[in-house]
C-alpha cells in the first residue's frame, strides 16, 4: 500500500466495500429487467419462458410499485385466477393467462397499463417494464371504392428513411397486413391472416410506405392504419360497396351472405343518403317489418325478406330503385350500389374500325363521376372522375386486348373503341353518378367482313331485293292482262 497515497486508500477501500456489497446482494440485483414496448390498442404477451408448468407450481403476475396481484396460477389447487377489480378495474377483461407456461396476455392495452410488471415462480422472479405507446390522434379519412376495383391508401411520405418501419394494420384487431423495414431492405405482406381476405391483393411501394388493394370486396370494409415506429401516422375508415346492376323490370336479391340468423339477430335495410329505413327483422321478437309508404312510396309492394337469411330481393325496378343500400346485421354494415339500366343498345361494327359508345350527356359537371365496365365480371376499363381531375383507360386489363385502343371524351364521357377485333364483342355498361346514379347497356357486334356484309351495305341488299321481288310482281301481273286481253 506504499505506492497509495491516503486519500487514494480511502477511495480503493470504499471500491472494495462496494463491491463486497454489490457481491452480497446479488440476488437482488441481477434479477434482469426486460423492456417490453407496445403500441395503444394492441396486445402484448408477457412470456414466463417455462415451456411447461410443474405440478407443484405457483405463480403470481404483478403489477406497479405497490406490487397488486392480477393474476395467479395454483397447479397443486388447480386455480386460475384473474382479479380484474383490483386498481380501479384498469385490467377488466383484458387479462388471459396460458393454462401451460404461465404467460400473461393483456389485451386492448391503454396508457393505464404503462408500468412494471414482477412474474414470480415459485421463489424466482422476473421482472417486466412495459411501455405503452400512446396514439395521437389522427383525422380517419373516408374512402369508398365498388366492390372489384383498386384503392390506394396514401402514407404521404414523399421518401422513407434508410432507419424507418412503417407497419399497415386492419381492422378492431389492428391485425398487422403488410409491413416495410428499410434497415434490412425487406418488404412482407401478411396474406395469410384474416382468413386469407387479402391474399394476392396488397402491393407496398418501397419508397413512400403507400399501400395499394386490388379487387377488393366487401371484407376489406373497415379500419385501416398506418403506423410508423412511435406513432399512428394515417387512419383511413374503408367502405367497399358490393355493386349490383339490373335491368329496369326485373327482380334483384341483395345478400347478407349469410346462410342462416342466430335467434338474437337484428337485420336492417336503409336506402340513399338519409339512411331510410326501408325494411328490418328482429328475430328475438320474430317480426319482419318492410316499410313500403317510405319515399313517396317507390318500393311499395316491391320488398321482400327472406326470413332465414335476411336478404332483401326487389322486384319490378325502376330507376327510382337506383342508389346506395346499408345492410346492418347487429353492429356490422355492409354497403352495396344498385344501377338499374334503363337502356340496352345494340351497336354493330365492322372488324378493325372503330365504334362510339354515346353517353347521351352534353356536358360533365365538376362533380360527376362515370365508370365504363366490360363482360361478364364488369372489369373497369376506363373511368373520368371529375372531382379529382382524373382521366384513366385501364389497358393492361383482360391480357391487353384494349391496350392503345380506348379514347374517352373528357367533356361527354362517351368512349370509343379504335381498331376493333372480334375480342371486343360483348356487353358493355357504363355506370353514371351525377346528379343521380343512372346506367346504360350496349351490346356491341364485331363482325368479320370476310364472313359477313356490313349493316349498310345489308339494308342496300335488303332494299335492292325488294325492289325486284316488287318489278317481278309488277311484270307477272301485266303478263296476266295482257293474256286476258288477247
């Protein structure tokens, strides 16, 4: 101890002090603390890491500095028990503990359950601090897109980060969809979940997050949220309307999808912007009601209800009947649009010319809004949406049989095919929303010149024929009277 001079031994021997207690009091200080980080609304899991609990086992979860229990296992009592009331009640129903290893499940987390959380096995303990993220609040934006057609949920990022972690997430379940980690350059779609009602439909772009959903259905209705790594950045409410089209004078079912209603369900019909009540069942008072004097009376003696499955079938439609229907089946909204067609026309053109489909308006306003769909699916092949400014020919759909082939007029909405083939034969619809939702039908011929005349040149021949069936008659008779004559 020569070389130390007496304030440097004072300081080496409060060093070995120190070390001597830290030493003693081991057990207590090298229980490991483990930060767990959840976001608002989320689950978490806190693990006991035991892959299977012992017979004699017991096991306490705690929570804060005041170390409550909120839930215990007893192997040997073979007791379960969560204590919900304790603190306020800040834990009710959203604790669930793993019958197996002893894990704790918290559900529906909010700021309240920020804190440290003390797991004891037995006599060992492990020690949790669990931070919750809070969400601030975000404007929810409505979109709503018909059932088939694509939407793109904008993350308004111009460029994303080489540290940044967007997650997109669906639904009360805040179910995780797709997700882009830049670090390690990796994009993931989650297709499998949710049923698999996304599969083969998400598309992610790597450089602004945005997500995209192609051929969407009414399943993808609901809440959709864009989180970054500490915040919820964008909220979108996603309302996809089932679109259903008719021909005026004939019958349509709209359908619940389901095959048969629980005893305590309540099935309600509501039609155009007001949400009118047109027809509801309450299956735990057994009444069907249809409310046919609503609205002046269009859907009088036109609704029917099918008891078993709630879907609503209208028969005799007119346009009137056009518009947007709500299905609420107890708190879940489904949505669907009906066009009736009030007009079918039928349209020949001579293969490799070109053909007008007219859309009878003289003008567009600013806030109208038309589709043109083709076939038997109604794929949209092109579409001008006045509000957004937005002209769009779809060409690469259907293998490309209309790539470089359609033109729109931007004033009428009328379209024309150019350079038609016998792959453009069929039925064509163009849905209408202006000042009221309309639609038109044209069936469109092409036919081949080498097997077939043109419609003017089949009306020359018609007429041609005529006028010497005419001169034959003409001829016969005279010959008859000039006989007599004689």
């Amino acid at each position: 101890m020569g070389f130390f001079s007496e304030p440097m031994k004072k300081m080496f021997l409060k060093l070995v002090l120190l070390c001597l207690c830290l030493w003693r009091l081991d057990g207590v200080f090298s229980v490991a603390v483990k930060l767990v980080s959840v976001m608002e609304g989320d689950s978490v899991s806190l693990n006991s890491d035991l892959t299977e609990m012992k017979d004699d086992d017991v096991i306490q979860w705690r929570f804060g500095d005041e170390n409550t229990v909120i839930a215990e296992i007893n192997v040997t009592a073979y007791r379960i028990t969560v204590y919900d009331d304790v603190l306020d009640g800040r834990f009710r129903d959203r604790l669930k503990l793993d019958n197996q290893t002893g894990s704790l499940i918290i559900t529906n987390i909010t700021t309240e359950h920020d804190g440290g959380y003390q797991l004891q096995i037995n006599s060992a303990i492990k020690s949790f601090d669990l931070y919750v993220r809070r969400v601030i609040s975000v404007a929810v934006k409505s979109v709503s897109v018909m059932e088939g057609d694509s939407v793109s949920l904008n993350s308004d990022l111009t460029e994303m980060k080489d540290d940044d972690v967007i997650q997109w997430r669906f639904g009360d379940e805040n179910t995780v969809i797709a997700k882009i980690n830049k670090w390690p350059d990796r994009i993931t779609v989650y297709d499998d979940v949710l049923d698999g009602r996304f599969r083969d439909r998400l598309k992610l772009d790597n450089q602004t997050g945005s997500l995209t959903i192609t051929n969407t259905t009414t399943e993808h209705t609901g809440d959709i949220k864009l989180l970054t790594s500490s915040e919820i950045r964008e909220r979108f409410r996603l309302f996809v309307f089932g679109l259903v089209l008719v021909k005026e004078g004939d019958s349509v079912s709209l359908n619940t999808g389901l095959t048969e209603m629980k005893d305590d369900d309540v099935i309600q019909w509501r039609f155009g912007d007001e949400k009118t009540l047109i027809a509801e069942i309450n299956k735990q008072t057994d009444r069907i009601t249809v409310y046919d004097d609503v609205l002046d009376g269009r859907f009088r003696d036109r609704l029917k209800l099918n008891n078993q499955t709630g879907s609503l079938t209208i028969t005799n439609t007119t346009t009137e009947h056009s518009g947007v229907y709500y299905l609420q089946i107890n708190i879940v909204i489904k949505g669907f649009i009906l066009f009736v067609i009030d007009e079918v026309k039928s349209v020949s053109v001579k293969e490799g010319d070109s053909v007008s489909l007219n859309s009878r308006l003289t003008e567009m306003k600013d806030d109208d809004v038309i589709e043109w769909r083709f076939g038997d699916e109604n794929t949209v092949i092109a579409e001008i949406n006045k509000p957004n400014d937005r002209i769009t020919v779809y060409d690469d759909v259907l293998d490309g049989r209309f790539r470089d082939r359609l033109k729109l007029n931007n004033q009428t909405g009328s379209l024309t095919i150019t350079n038609t083939t016998t792959e453009h034969d069929g039925d064509y619809k163009l849905l209408m929303s202006t000042a009221r939702l309309s639609s038109k039908s044209f069936i469109v011929s092409v036919y081949d010149s080498v097997h077939c005349c043109g419609p003017t040149e089949a009306v020359i021949r018609l007429v041609l024929s005529a006028l010497v069936g005419v001169a034959t008659v003409i001829i016969v008779v005279y010959e008859i009277r000039s006989r007599r004559a004689e």
